[in-house]
C-alpha cells in the first residue's frame, strides 16, 4: 500500500512539473514582448537587416556605432527613444548586415520579461530567486570604468539551465554602510559573488538584460 501511494505522488509531481514546464513554453510563444533565446519582443537572434526591416519597418529602425574595447561596433536600435526600445549589434562592420551576436534591452519601463518575470529594474535578490537561489558570477562594480558590473554566469541555476544565452549589466542603487575592510578586500578582485557579505550591505538592479549567439 505505501509503495503504491509512493508511486502516485512521483506521478504526481512528475506531471506537475511538465504541466509548468509546458506553461513556460506557451507563455514564450504566445507573449509577444517574451524574453527567450530566440529573441527579445519582436527582435529574432537569427534575422538579417533585411529581416528585421520586414519585422518592424524601416521606420522603426536607427542606425549606428559604439565603441567596445577600442573597436567599432555597428548597431540597430529598434523603436528608438521609446520605452520598448531594444539594440541590436551586428557582426558585420558595413553593410549587409546579416550577423546578429547580441540583443540588448535597457529600459526599466520597457514590457519585455522572461517567462518567469525577470527584467530590466529587476533586484538581484528576485534575480536569485529566479535562480533557484544559486549566486550570480559579475564583474567588479568597484574597478569598472563605467560603474556596472556585467554579468558572467549564474553558476548552474534555473537561469543558466533555461536562458544559456542570458547576460545583462548590474548597477548599485543604494549602499547601507559598507564597511571598509569590506571594500579593500573586493576592490582588487575582479569577479563578484552575490553571496559575497558585500551585498547584504548594497541593493543592486538590473539595467540590462541581453542575449548572444552562442
């Protein structure tokens, strides 16, 4: 009798845990503004310009360049100046452009969200939940040239296993008497972990969230 019962509640999670997987997958299919591997809202990791131009309108579309790491970038932004605003960046460095390596998104009032809610304006804790609690792997907010710390992993978590595609850039919005010692001990490292004492002291938000071609 107990073997028989055992054996109905593996039943049991087992389809709920299909019945919630399957619901991820619908949601990413039927959400137009989902963040997936395969894209962010209505940008697809695999288009062309050509592609993308059909998808949204020429209208809809701002060329352009960055510097990275002393090189030249050429990007698209889409819906430019508008809260759904989303960046593209090209492999190519002139036209045709036919390679996308990143989709990036950078407006905390921006729709698009993973199945799970993560998003631009996100805190790390609700990062870290989304998880399964696992810490997240960044670069040092405090010897960066630009103040964020960029994601580099998330160590094995529900994130990584779901979204091996996901990256995106952090930023400390509030620091409640970080001590001292504290600082002098991570200031030379120069990889973060969110289990690190530090982040009891400082809240921390998501300023964008991007996914590459791997």
């Amino acid at each position: 009798m107990n073997k028989l019962l055992y054996i109905t509640c593996i039943g049991l999670i087992a389809v709920a845990c299909q019945q919630g997987q399957n619901q991820q997958e619908e949601t990413a299919a039927t959400d137009p503004n989902a963040i997936t591997c395969e894209g962010i809202g209505p940008v697809k990791l695999t288009y062309t310009y050509a592609a993308l131009d059909s998808a949204v309108g020429a209208g809809s579309l701002e060329n352009g360049t960055i510097e990275e790491g002393g090189s030249t970038t050429h990007i698209t932004k889409v819906f430019p100046n508008e809260a759904e605003e989303i960046t593209v960046y090209w492999a190519e460095s002139e036209e045709p452009y036919t390679t996308i390596t990143k989709v990036a998104v950078a407006n905390n009032f921006g729709p698009y969200q993973t199945a799970e809610g993560l998003r631009v304006g996100s805190m790390l804790n609700e990062v870290k939940q989304y998880n399964n609690f696992m810490p997240v792997t960044m670069t040092n907010f405090y010897n960066s040239l630009d103040g964020f710390a960029t994601i580099l992993g998330f160590n094995g978590g529900d994130l990584e296993v779901n979204y091996p595609c996901l990256g995106g850039k952090l930023d400390i919005t509030k620091q409640r008497g970080v001590d001292v010692r504290t600082l002098d001990e991570i200031k030379p490292e120069n990889e973060l972990q969110s289990s690190h004492k530090l982040f009891n002291a400082i809240d921390v938000e998501v300023v964008e969230l991007s996914i590459s071609a791997k």
